[in-house]
C-alpha cells in the first residue's frame, strides 16, 4: 500500500480556506501512522504488522471477518491475524485496516452512517473484483478507493444541516455533475474533501487523484490524466451500475453520464461488460 502523499491539489480545485476550518477532517489515527511506519520499512513484518493490529481486539475480528469473506479471502479461512495477513497479503491487510479506521473515525447519525458504509463496502469489493478480473489495478489500491471514493460526504453532511437534500439532488439530476451541484451550493464538494482526507492520511496518490476526480467523466477520454488514475475512475462506474443493479434500480444516472468513456476506457464491448456485470452480481449474492 502506497503511503506517499499526494500531490497538491490543483488551485481552482483547492477548498477555500475560511470554508475549510469550518469541516472537520478527522485527522490520521495512530494506528495507521503506526501501520504506515511499519509498511515504509525495507523488508515489513507480517508478525509485526499482527501485533500491531492485535492492540485492538474489535480490529483484530473485524480484518479476520474481511480476511474470510469471498471478495478477499484465500481458498483457506484464517484463524489468526497473521496467518490473515499471510494469506492476504502485507499491502491488502493494510487496505482492509485503512478501512476499518476511517468507520471508526468519521461522525454522524448512526442510521445515516449505517446506510453509507454499506454503499461504501459493497463499492469497494465491486472495485477490487473488477480490478482482479480486468488485472489493471492493484487489489489494495482498488478496495481502497471504493471505500474512500465518498468519505466526503458524510463530512459535508455534518457541516450542511441541507447536506442530505442537496445529496439527493445530485443523484437524481440526469444533466449536471454532481460535484457542480455541490459546488453551487457549498463553493465545495465531496471529492475536494474525500481527496483532502486522504491526502491527509497519506493514502495512495492514484487514490487521492481518483477520489478528486471521480465525477469529472471527461478525464476518460483525456490521455492527460494518468492511466492508473483514469481507471480507477472507470472502475467506479462499472461498480455504480453493479450496486444500482443489487439494489433492483433500473437506471443509473452516473452510468448513464459516464458508462460509455468507462467501457471505452477499460477496453469492454457492451457483451463484455454484460458479462462483468452478471459476475458481480452473484458475487453478491453469494457473499450475503
């Protein structure tokens, strides 16, 4: 797992300053500083790395709970956080941790929160099964830019009382980007936050990219951007169309803006990309 920063995010993207005191970035929890030493050392520690996580006892159960779900879990069921981290992988166990502090991090009505992290998981194995079928992106940056790619707007959420109005708004809007909604109302928007956070929890510069730019659909056709950055993009949208599809909605109005540029992007005929999705979704199902 990459823990570089990212770079500076370009100007006219940039929150205002004044706006950004008032929204609250959790900041990096020790754990993960901790974890993020230990991953920047030559030769990191599966054993180390264990006793790091083994410190909290909910963490520990809740990476094995991960660790032996289909979407991550080997042909073995792990019975320890080691042995977890074996079968898995130094770089995927950090991911799947990364993840597991952020849900203990961010703050906001437990109802609202439930709801997102739900969207929020079943994103982030839609992304790493597409990554792992179409082999264009490392396991541990896909899972984490499914989980992060919203993390702002449950901190928008807290800060706008009308937050859940305008959200609601963006998704039912068939014309506009839906980071130009917020940023009419808010002079913000999710992705500028979420890539704020994740810079500030030295997430993977592809991830924090992916996550400023992942309503801007015309990246996809722009040979600009970087590649890795561009699929990511691309990945989310396939997985907004498998989760819509879960869930029994017939329409996806972000597929629907951007579904072709990512199918043309990721090289997918419309059979091709049928196919991925119908994998996907008896993933689903037999994950529940």
């Amino acid at each position: 797992m990459t823990t570089a920063a990212a770079p500076a995010m370009p100007v006219e993207n940039a929150v205002e300053e004044a706006l950004m005191r008032s929204i609250r970035i959790p900041p990096r929890p020790s754990l993960l500083v901790d974890l993020q030493r230990e991953l920047a050392q030559s030769d990191p520690s599966p054993r180390r790395i264990a006793r790091i996580i083994g410190n909290d006892v909910g963490m520990s159960g809740a990476l094995l709970k991960l660790a032996n779900s289909p979407f991550f879990g080997a042909a073995r069921k792990a019975k320890s956080v080691e042995q977890g981290i074996n079968f898995l992988g130094i770089n995927q166990c950090a991911a799947l941790l990364t993840g597991l502090l952020a849900r203990q991090a961010i703050e906001g009505k437990e109802a609202d929160l439930n709801a997102f992290w739900e969207v929020s998981a079943r994103r982030a194995q839609a992304v790493v099964f597409f990554s792992r079928k179409l082999r264009i992106a490392p396991p541990d940056i896909a899972h984490t830019f499914g989980l992060f790619c919203d993390i702002g707007v449950p901190l928008l959420m807290n800060r706008f009382t009308d937050y859940a109005a305008t959200y609601a708004d963006a998704c039912d809007d068939a014309v506009q980007t839906f980071t130009v909604i917020e940023d009419t109302r808010y002079s913000t928007n999710h992705a500028a936050i979420g890539c704020l956070l994740a810079r500030n929890w030295g997430l993977s510069p592809d991830v924090s990219w992916a996550i400023l730019l992942h309503h801007d659909y015309r990246v996809l056709d722009d040979p600009a951007t970087d590649d890795a950055v561009r699929s990511l993009v691309a990945l989310a949208l396939l997985a907004e169309k498998g989760i819509a599809r879960f869930h029994s909605r017939q329409l996806s109005y972000e597929w629907e803006k951007g579904g072709d540029q990512a199918c043309r992007h990721l090289g997918l005929s419309e059979d091709e990309t049928a196919d991925l999705l119908d994998e996907l979704h008896e993933a689903f199902h037999t994950e529940r």
